[in-house]
C-alpha cells in the first residue's frame, strides 16, 4: 500500500536505547503523523530524578519501556491509518492503545 500524496514511508520499529534515541523516534513518528493529518497521544517525558547509582528498577528503565510502548502504538495508528485512511479534511482524533 502507498502512502498518500506528500507522505513518506512508514517509519519502522527501532531500539530505544539513549535519550537522543528515544527524542528523535518521537520526532520522526509525530512528522509522520502530522504528515498523514493524525494525531498521537503526548510521548513520555525523560525522568529527571535519576539519583545516579544503578537502581534495580532505576527511572530510566521505566522511560525506556514507555517509550517503547508509546513507539509500538504510534507505529500502530500509523499503519491503521495507511490501511483506513479517513475522507480529505475529516477530523481523526487522537490516536493511542487501548
């Protein structure tokens, strides 16, 4: 399937594993969707409690699995919209997980 006129290809999984990763997949996904008239769901903000020492559990693991589950979802309203796409001008909400 193609994408609509002005669209560029659907970007693809990647592996989040720096800040710098994580900021630059959103801004790839949010282009994407801004390109395709979609909206998506706010992506996850980076912690800023991190003590530092290499917790069990630390905040930054946390980060990283939103961050993942907000790509996976992203990457899902993407192609739904590919799939279904919605009338010229016709409003398509927010798109997220359930």
């Amino acid at each position: 399937m193609t994408a609509p006129s002005g669209a560029t290809a659907l970007p693809t999984l990647q592996p989040l594993t720096s800040l710098r990763a994580a900021r630059d997949c959103f801004d790839t996904l949010l282009a994407a969707a801004t390109a395709r008239g979609i909206s998506l769901r706010t992506p996850p903000d980076a912690p800023t409690t991190c003590c530092g020492r290499g917790c069990n559990g630390c905040v930054w693991e946390g980060f990283f699995a939103a961050a993942m589950y907000w790509q996976e979802c992203a990457l899902q309203a993407l192609a739904d919209t590919e799939a279904h796409p919605t009338s010229p001008g016709a409003p398509s909400g927010i798109q997220s997980c359930a």
